[in-house]
C-alpha cells in the first residue's frame, strides 16, 4: 500500500470515528498576518531586483499591466502585496 493511500485510509478512519463520536477531531490553528503595504518606490524596488519588465512583473502579481493596473496600483495609496481589484 503507498503511503499516499495509507495517509488518505488514516484520515478517513479518523473522520469516520469522528463522525460515529468515537474520537475528538484535530484541530490546528493558523495565525493569518496583516497584508502589507508598500509604496510604489518599494514596488519598483522589488520589480527591479527580480529582473522582471514591468508587464512579467504584472503578471506575477496577477495583474493586467495595460497602463491602467500596474501603473494605478503602483501610484495608488492603498498598496498591499494583494492583487489590486
């Protein structure tokens, strides 16, 4: 049996168990960090230290770079490492 299979067999025994109330769920706790917000220099900053055009640069941050999206996100005083809307 692959330990792929076998991990996949365990959860599932385990979410069975769980489920009859035979057994206490696991649970793991996550720490979501605030989003930062750079400025348009740290932006360029980034973007030039990665060696990337402007549209590459774009595209990595999945945004459209068609003179609107990434030089409106650059200049905008909202800035965080999120995609712009």
């Amino acid at each position: 049996m692959s330990s792929l299979f076998q991990d996949l067999k365990e959860e599932l025994e385990e979410a069975i168990s769980f489920q009859k109330g035979d057994d206490e769920a696991k649970t793991k706790t996550y720490r979501i960090m605030p989003v930062k917000e750079y400025s348009g220099s740290e932006i360029r900053e980034i973007q030039m230290n990665a060696a990337m055009t402007q549209s590459v640069f774009a595209s990595y941050m999945g945004i459209q770079e068609n003179g609107r999206g990434m030089g409106r996100w650059k200049n905008s005083p909202n800035r965080s490492c999120a995609s712009p809307a």
